[in-house]
C-alpha cells in the first residue's frame, strides 16, 4: 500500500538513480525534455512530479515505476545496476532491502548501512570519473 510519505522521496530516488547511471543533472534534464533546474528543484523534492514525467523518467532511466516511487525497491534496482561490477553489488541486487527509508524524530531521512555503502562507492566512481577528465 502507497502513502503520501513517497511523494517525498521521488526526488532523492531519481538522483540515486540518475547517479547509478552516470548521468549528471543537465543530461538527464535534457533527456527529459525539462531545464537543469526544475530537475535540481525535483531532486530536493521543491515541486511535485507529473505522472508523465514520472513515466518519462522511468523510461529515461530504464527503471520501473516502483523504483521511482519506493526507497527499497530504487536502492534494489541501484545495486542490480552498479556498473562497477563488484560482488557488493550483485549481493545488493538479490537481496532485498528490509528497511524502508523512513524518517526520524528531527525529519531527517534514515539509510541501512547497505544504502550508504552504495552511495558512498558511488560517490567514489563519480570522483574517479571526474579526475581522469
């Protein structure tokens, strides 16, 4: 069952999702038709999203809705699809995330510890990436 807690989550599962497939905002943004910023302001959950660029973005993104929609299944679907092709990520991949991202007392958003390994050995490709330019 969905809840309207989601919605608020839309944005950082795109840039998770934009990041696992090594596209930087202003490639995405122009793959989808829309302005660096208004993806910026998608990202940081500032708008809301239309269905049709939800479904674009899904398509852009080669993912499904779900992915968009629910924490677990986008840090799922960023594990399956890691480029680096390490065995942390295709554990990711088959193992689902038992956690669903939820929020704590100050509104902070919680991750498992496998969602920040994640981010952070993406974080880690985006900077190898970006100092042999």
């Amino acid at each position: 069952m969905y809840d309207e807690k989601c919605l608020l989550r839309i944005g950082s599962n795109i840039k998770l999702l934009r990041s696992v497939r090594q596209l930087n905002q202003h490639q995405l943004a122009e793959r989808l038709g829309i302005s660096q910023t208004h993806l910026s302001n998608i990202e940081h959950n500032n708008v809301l999203v239309s269905l049709k660029l939800l479904v674009r973005s899904a398509n852009v993104l080669g993912c499904s809705l779900e992915a968009l929609l629910d924490r677990a299944a986008a840090v799922e679907w960023a594990g399956a699809h890691c480029t680096d092709g390490g065995e942390e990520a295709e554990n990711k991949g088959k193992s689902e995330c038992k956690s669903r991202c939820g929020t704590d007392a100050e509104g902070q958003e919680q991750y498992s510890l496998e969602e920040v390994r994640l981010l952070l050995k993406l974080l880690q490709i985006q900077r190898n990436i970006f100092s042999y330019r």
